[in-house]
C-alpha cells in the first residue's frame, strides 16, 4: 500500500539534441523520412480474439527465454514502425524477446468488425497480457508504447492496477490530455502534422470500408479537416462515445496514470509539436510507481542525439529499452 500523499516523479531528463537537428520539426521529420527501417526478422502469429475479430502480432529475437516485452505502436504505425523495430532492437540485444501487438484494423487487411483501434481501446492489448501468462506461466512481462501506443499502454496499465501482468512498462510521448493535443495539432505549423495523419487515416478507413461497411458517412469521415470532425464523424459514434470531446475525455491517460501499479518511465520532450507543454502532468498526479522523464528537446519520438564521432543514434529507443532491462532482471 502507499501513503497518503505520495506520488511519482517528474525528472528532467539528460537527453541532449544532436547538434545539427536541435529544432522539433528537425526531430520529428528525420527519422520518418530519411532513416531507413532497421532490420528485424519477424514471425507473424494471427491472434483469434474472444469477440470473433483478430489482431496480428510479430515476434522478434530468441523463441526461448525468460523475458518478454509487448510493443504497441503509434497512430497509423504498425509491424513497419521504425521507433518500434529499433526499441525490440535494442532489447533483442539485452537477451529479451519481443512481441509486437498490431492493433485491431492496423494491418494491411482490414479486421471483421466495423470497429478499429483508438486512443481508448485496451482490451485487445490486456487480453494478450493474460494470454501470453497462461502460456508461459513463468515468462517475466513488460511492454512499451509510444504516441497512441504510449496511451493505450499507460491507460491499461491504470486500468488493471495491481493486476496487471506485466512487471514493468516504458512509454514514449504520450499525449496525456488528447483534447488539448487535438487543438494543438489544428493550429500553426502541426497543421502538416494533421494533414499527413489525416490522410493516412483516410485511406486506412476507406480500405476498410470497403470490405467491411461501417454504420458512418464515409463522405463526412473522408471530408474531415481536423481530428475534432475525424473523430465526431468516426472514432465517436463506432466506439459509443457521445463525440470527439466525451472521447477525449474518457481515453486520455492522463485520467489514469495515478492507479499505475508497475514501475513504469514516460519520456516526453516538451517541444513535441503533437503537443503543448500543458499536457505534462505534474508529480502530484502520478502514482509513486511512475516516473515522467521530461526534456527540453527531442520533438515527437525523434530524440536524435551524438554518438560516437558525431553519428546520430536514436537515444529514445536506448533509454526506453535500459529501463525495462533494469526493471525486470534476467
């Protein structure tokens, strides 16, 4: 039990920008458009869900061992996510193995239900948790998440609270408060942020309509300007939310990360453009469990830094994948 009035941390971070990319948009671009994929040799298991749809997942590093972390990508991310295969990586590297969650209707086909992954959906990524420990009871769990993934993460953990089956999780910009995002991302130079997820999201959707027909206007769905009309016209009325605003307001982790049970580290930049700096929690509202790493710079999982001779490393994915080896021992 805790005591009264204890809470978690929030620590400035260490990370220093690589001198030629020390701007947000420099950190945020780079690495979506001129790093190449890091290789990772997958092995895809199809997941049977207890509703009758399906989730993919990837396997990565040894078939054996003793621990194992689950990774949830981002907004329109999936098996491809370069901050994803660099993360597994780097823990293959530390002897874990690893398992990559696709989330529902995040794949190249398009799952049965009308339904797909949001901000909010936890279920699909708590129902592996327990499946993984029924078939290795002995296995030795953790998990990690960025973006989209970072909230699902932190949300589930919230809600399995001393439940939960994973001894440690690691989280990448998490956009706490998703209305405050939502606003943030409709304004000034985030407006090409919006536009290119927006237009990734539009064709997921429209694939999958295609095949699997929602009870939406799929013309309102594909006119949306912003993530407000995107999320009214779709994510809302497919997931029982009232609009955009009741599902900000039920899914963001900022609701929960105060009933986190598990060593868990967030590391935010707070010059993400996703997001303002208003987002970040304070210490009060963490539970003693969590800790919020937070820096000045480092953009949207970018957080390029120096390396030896100068070359830039990717210090996001060493850092996430150091504490949950330190976490959870071999």
């Amino acid at each position: 039990m805790y005591e009264r009035g204890s809470h978690g941390r929030v620590i400035d971070s260490d990370f220093e920008p690589h001198p030629l990319l020390r701007g947000a948009h420099a950190q945020t671009i780079v690495p979506t458009l001129l790093r190449p994929p890091p290789d990772l040799a997958l092995r895809r298991e199809r997941l049977e869900l207890p509703d009758g749809d399906f989730v993919d997942l990837a396997w990565a590093g040894p078939e054996r061992g003793p621990r194992l972390a689950v990774l949830v990508h981002g907004l329109t991310g999936g098996f491809q996510s370069k901050y994803l295969r660099g993360t597994a990586r780097e823990l293959i590297a530390r002897d874990w193995r690893v398992v990559i969650l696709q989330l529902r209707g995040g794949g190249d086909e398009p799952n049965r239900h009308p339904r797909c992954y949001h901000h909010g959906d936890t279920a699909d990524l708590r129902y592996l948790w327990r499946l993984l420990r029924q078939r290795e009871p002995g296995v030795r769990l953790a998990a990690a998440g960025w973006s989209l993934g970072a909230n699902v993460l932190l949300k589930a953990l919230g809600e399995e609270g001393d439940a939960a089956p994973v001894e440690a999780a690691a989280a990448g910009c998490a956009p706490f408060r998703l209305e405050i995002c939502a606003e943030k991302l409709r304004s000034g130079s985030a407006r090409l942020y919006q536009a290119r997820l927006l237009r990734d999201l539009k064709a997921i959707v429209a694939r999958k309509h295609a095949a699997v027909p929602a009870p939406v206007d799929m013309a309102a769905v594909q006119g949306a300007r912003d993530f407000f009309e995107f999320d009214d016209r779709y994510t809302a009325p497919l997931n029982g939310f009232r609009d955009a605003r009741d599902y900000y307001a039920r899914c963001e982790s900022a609701g929960f990360v105060g009933a986190i049970r598990r060593p868990t580290l967030i590391v935010n930049a707070r010059d993400d453009p996703f997001m303002t700096p208003d987002v970040l929690p304070a210490a009060e509202s963490l539970s003693p469990s969590v800790t919020l790493e937070v820096s000045r710079r480092g953009g949207h999982v970018g957080f390029i830094a120096p390396g030896r001779r100068g070359l830039p490393f990717f210090w996001l994915e060493r850092r996430l994948a150091a504490y949950l080896d330190g976490s959870v021992a071999g």
